[in-house]
C-alpha cells in the first residue's frame, strides 16, 4: 500500500485509525496503533517525573512536551545508529546505552539487538558497514525529531 497508493486509509476494529498519503501514515502516525501496524518500530518505555524531565534507559533525556507520566518513545530501527559510549552528540540528539546481544543480516542492513536498562531495541545498520562485536558496550543515538510519544497502554 505505501508504494502503490495515493492515500491509505489504516483501520483498526473496523474504524478509521489515520488517513493520509503514504508519507503521512509510516513518517507521522496519527496513533500508537498506526505507528506499530505501519513499518517496524522500537517501543521505549519512559517517563516524564514530576519536574517535568524524561527519563529513558535509566537517564534524563531531552524532550520537548512529552505525555505526563508513563508513555512509549517510538523509534523506527533505521534512523538510529550505534556509536561508541564515549563519543560526544549533538544536543538535538537521544542517547540510550546498552549491550549488543547479537547481530542478525538480513541482505541490505543488519538488524542489532542491543539490550540496556529498559529492555531491547534493534538497530538497523546498512550491509557492509563495521558491526560491533556481541557484548561490545555501546550508545544508540537518534534526533530526537524522530521519536514519537503514545501514551502506555495497560497491559
């Protein structure tokens, strides 16, 4: 549908969750439904405390007017990419750090595993490039431009 259609209608229990081009749909999700039926995403738990700062991965994070409380940071796999923990960010930029699990090729990307105080998160790196070793310390960085915050659901 994302290649061949001018506008997509995603529905979700026989309503209407998002219509828009396909763009629309995979890049701005109206909804975490959207978001997790469209393309692959990594779901971080995180938190806003009562000072209004977030926290990710067990640090404090950079985030513009996130939900209250308990949400999920999604992040598409292949707008991240792992760097060495030492190595400096921009401020427009998310951290997390973790422990590569495994690496999986999959023909044009590796998929990364990397495991951290949150859980697990894949990262998507083109085919060819320089893989860290399994149990290799690392920092998954991203703009934070590409994350997107839905309120957790009760499980």
């Amino acid at each position: 549908a994302l290649t061949m259609c001018d506008r997509i209608a995603v529905m979700n229990r026989g309503r209407i969750a998002q219509i828009g081009t396909a763009e629309d749909i995979y890049e701005r999700p109206a909804t975490r439904f959207v978001a997790e039926f469209v393309g692959r995403m990594n779901a971080l738990p995180a938190t806003r405390d009562g000072d209004g700062k977030v926290l990710l991965w067990g640090g404090r994070q950079p985030l513009a007017a996130p939900p209250q409380g308990e949400f999920d940071l999604f992040v598409r796999p292949q707008r991240m990419r792992i760097v060495a923990p030492s190595e400096a960010v921009g401020e427009a930029s998310l951290r997390v750090a973790g422990r590569v699990l495994r690496s999986v090729f999959v023909g044009d990307h590796v998929e990364v595993l990397v495991e951290g105080a949150g859980g697990q998160l894949t990262v998507e790196m083109p085919s060819g490039t320089a893989l860290p070793a399994e149990g290799d310390e690392v920092a998954v960085v991203w703009p934070t431009g590409d994350s997107l915050a839905f309120t957790r659901e009760a499980a």
